[in-house]
C-alpha cells in the first residue's frame, strides 16, 4: 500500500525527471541543423544525457 509521502515523493522525481527531459530537448533543438558528420556524436550526446536523467530518477525511486 502506498503512503501519502511515497506518493509525494514519486510525484515530486517524475516532474523532475520530466522537466529535465524537456529541458534536454529544448536545449539540443536551440543548436539548430548539425552538419552529417556531428550528427552522429549529437545523438550519442542526447542517448547519453537522456540516460542519465533515467538512471539518477531509477537510483532517487529504489531511495524512496
């Protein structure tokens, strides 16, 4: 059963996880057109945030 504040705190990590994730997309749309060669390390550097952003919300839930 789940208490009011583990309800609190799993709503407070997903707006979180959330916002970042919007503020990652917002920011990588902010660089414009990538020639093809950085194309290829552009999308390596949003996988890798990406995976960030999931593994610090995984690791804040197994917390709580």
């Amino acid at each position: 059963m789940s208490s009011p504040i583990r309800d609190s705190a799993r709503k407070s990590l997903a707006d979180r996880l959330l916002t970042s994730l919007e503020e990652l997309v917002r920011r990588h749309r902010g660089l414009g057109p990538q020639a093809s060669e950085d194309s290829a390390l552009h999308a390596e550097l949003i996988a890798a945030e990406v995976a960030h952003e999931l593994a610090m919300a995984r690791s804040a839930l197994h917390r709580h």
